[in-house]
C-alpha cells in the first residue's frame, strides 16, 4: 500500500487533485472516510465562480454542470427600509455563477476519476499523518474492516476538511488563524422552488434571513439562529413564519414553503492555517482555509487550489521541478486572504451588532450607511460584484 500522492478526503478539492493527477500519470490514491453514497449525497455549496468553472472545463470536468448547471447573477437585498437588486452578473468584471448542487459537482468528479480508472478508497479512515517533515511520509488508517493499515507516500494531500487528521498532524510551528464571528445559522434545505430569480439577503431586527436557488425543487434558506440551540428546536410552522416575516413576504409576495428535508446548525468562523505545505504534508480546500460561508468561496477555493497543487506535483513528478511546489502555500494564501476579507464584509454588512450599548448602536449606524452606498454607488456596485464571483 503505496502511491507517490495519497490524497485524504474525497470532496471537491481531493477529487479535483485526484483527477488532475491521474490524468498526468501520476501515482496516486484517495482515502476517504465516508461510504460512496454519502460522497455523493452531502448536500453543502451551490454557487460556483466563474474561475471555477474555467479551472473545471479546462481538465474536461464541466459536462454536468454545463447540462444541469444555471447562470446565475442577480442578487436581492431587502431591509426595513425597502429593497434594492444588484445584477451583479453585468456589473464588475460581468461574471456570473453557476448554480449546480456541491453533491452533484463531486458525483461528476468521481465518476469521471472511475472512469479514468483512478484509485480510491472509501470507507477508509486517515488517523494521523507522520514524519511529514522527511520525505517519505506515512498515514495510518483505519481501514473499512476495522483493521488498522498503513499507506506510504512521498507526498500527502490534505483535502480531508477542517476536522480531518491533516491538520492534527500538523506541527507545532503551523500557525493557525481563527476569527468567531459570534453568528450562528441555520442551515436549511426545504422541498420547494425557489421563491426569488435572485440570491435573497434579507436584514430584519429579528436577524438575517437568506434565500438561494439550488433546483427546480430544492431551494437553501438560511436564517440567524440563537447561539447554543440545537438545530431541531423549531417547527416548521416557526420556520416558515421566520422566514416569512424576516424575507418581509408582505412587501414582497409568499415564498414557497415546502417540507424542510435537511438543517444544520452553522457557527460562522472563519480560519487560515499557515504555511499549506509542512515538508511533504499539503493542505488544500476545507483542510487549509475555512471562509465563514457567508460569502460562498469554501468549495470555489477548494478547486482552485487543488489545481495549483496539480500542477506543482506535476512539476515535481514530471521535471523534477519543486519551484511551484515552493510557492504552492504563497500563491493560495493570497487567494484565501482576499476570501477571507470579502466574508468578513459580507458578515459585518448581514448581521447587526448583537448588544444594545453605544458601541452596537454606532455600528448599527455604520452597517446602514454601508447598505447604502452599495444600494446607491456604481463603484461599490461593481467592487462587490467583483468580489462576490470572482476568486
Ligand atoms: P469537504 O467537502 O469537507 O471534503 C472533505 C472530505 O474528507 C473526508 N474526510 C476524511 N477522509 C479520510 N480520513 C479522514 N480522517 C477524513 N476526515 C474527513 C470527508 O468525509 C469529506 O468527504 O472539503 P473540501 O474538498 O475541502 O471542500 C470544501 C467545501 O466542501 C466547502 O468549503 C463548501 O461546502 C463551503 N460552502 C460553500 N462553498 C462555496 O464555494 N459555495 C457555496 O455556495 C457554499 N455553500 C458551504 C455552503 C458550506 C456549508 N456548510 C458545510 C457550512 C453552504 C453550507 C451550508
């Protein structure tokens, strides 16, 4: 049991190395801890930036979501004091999204690998990760009999999340970089059709409430959540009458309700590991970043940092080349950075201040001013839309 990339975790930016890689003929295997079918049932992101879609379609990994992909590029803010749209798909460099489900970007990920004849491993659990400071690392696992086994490696690519064994492996001198936002969400996923043809964010003194497309039938609401409590507190019944209310559906006509047939409890926070790469231990995706998902970058960053690893491992592999590999951490820590900054934004500009002191109130003060702006300056109009595709 050895490849020269053993690739942990099997989700957007595992699968995406893994089929770069195995395309250029390099030696590698994916170990992923989750049987099949949830691979490629998880439902999580939705929106892709135009970048990403390049990065898919050069690799010939778009046919999916070029069929049962839609463009995407309106957005819609509703507030107390009325509501205002931003095309944003015309405005900045005139990107849209596409809206194609995570799960089925990752079904169509690991079909194609299949197909290729890529090697994986489900059900198989990467425990630690060692000597990645030499160059022959190694990664126990527990493997899918319960038994434990042992991959070699001269290269390990951690895709396996934020709670995955890359990171526990990491070493003392990894910095990590972590912000709470002190906002929590519930993250729903309702049985019905989407009620606006826009992303909908909508501020109410109840809190935040957001609204996006994902299929004809399923649509994701998001609502600001009371920290601390668990996510099957609510009724439907109080969902939907919190959703109605904050959406201010009496302006803006009903939306459509529907069974509620996932929720998750969010907390959002954001964090950075620093530097990606520690000797022959790679971070990408989940494992290396985690922006807040107020600003829909995780899955986007995900695939574009597995192409940049791609291609310093081909390099490597192929040349004997380890520039790219050298500057691999550098080159995504700018694109994580900028992430990172624009959700920040997108936090301060969704959520009100949670106290009730002077300080809160300025902030509040500040928050509306900012909605303003956006509502009103075509320079801010097309920094936003810049920044809300782009990666
Ligand atoms: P993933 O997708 O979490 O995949 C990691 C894989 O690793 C496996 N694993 C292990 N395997 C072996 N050994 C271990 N010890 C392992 N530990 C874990 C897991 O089973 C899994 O299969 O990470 P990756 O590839 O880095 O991709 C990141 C994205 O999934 C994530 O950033 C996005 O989903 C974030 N996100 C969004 N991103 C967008 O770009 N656009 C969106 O619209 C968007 N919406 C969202 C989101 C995240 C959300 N959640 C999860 C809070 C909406 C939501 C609700």
């Amino acid at each position: 049991t050895s490849a020269d990339v053993v690739i942990l975790g099997a989700g957007p930016a595992g699968l995406t190395l893994g089929n770069l890689l195995h395309a250029a003929g390099i030696d590698c295997v994916v170990l992923e801890r989750a049987d099949r079918a949830h691979v490629r049932t998880r439902a999580r992101a939705g929106f892709l930036a135009a970048n990403t879609v390049r990065i898919l379609e050069r690799h010939g990994l778009a046919d999916g979501l070029h069929r049962r992909g839609h463009p995407h590029g309106t957005c819609e803010f509703r507030t107390g004091n009325g509501s205002f749209r931003l095309d944003y798909g015309t405005l900045g460099r005139g990107e849209r999204h596409t809206v194609y489900p995570q799960q089925d970007l990752v079904t169509d990920l690991l079909t194609h690998y299949l197909d290729a004849g890529g090697r994986i491993r489900f059900e198989t659990e990467a425990r630690s990760v060692r000597e990645v400071t030499g160059p022959r690392p190694t990664v126990d696992v527990r493997e899918a009999d319960g038994r434990p086994g042992r991959w070699r490696a001269r290269y390990v690519a951690g895709c396996d999340g934020r709670h995955g064994a890359a990171r526990r492996s990491l070493p003392a001198s990894a910095l990590r970089h972590h912000r709470d936002h002190g906002v929590t969400w519930l993250g729903l996923l309702a049985e019905a059709p989407p009620s606006l043809d826009a992303v909908g964010y909508a501020m109410h003194p109840d809190g935040f409430a957001g609204h996006m497309a994902r299929t004809a039938d399923i649509t994701r609401y998001y609502l600001q959540y009371e920290p601390g409590v668990p996510g099957d507190a609510w009724s439907e019944e109080r969902i939907w009458a919190a959703l109605d209310r904050r959406m201010y559906t009496a302006e803006h006509g009903p939306l459509h309700h529907g069974r509620i047939v996932q929720r998750s409890v969010i907390n959002l926070e954001s964090d950075v590991v620093e530097p990606l790469r520690h000797g022959s231990l790679l971070l990408a995706g989940d494992a290396a970043s985690l922006p807040a998902p107020a600003a829909a970058k995780g899955a986007n960053l995900a695939v574009l940092e597995a192409e940049l690893l791609a291609e310093a491992l081909i390099d490597e592999f192929s040349r004997s080349d380890s520039r790219a590999l050298d500057r691999y951490s550098r080159r995504c820590l700018d694109h994580i950075w900028r992430a990172q900054e624009f959700a920040h934004w997108m936090i301060q500009l969704l959520h009100a201040p949670a106290g009730a002191d002077a300080e809160s109130f300025f902030h509040e003060a500040m928050r509306r001013s900012r909605v303003e702006s956006l509502r009103t300056s075509r320079t801010h109009q097309d920094w936003f839309a810049e920044n809300y595709v782009g990666i």
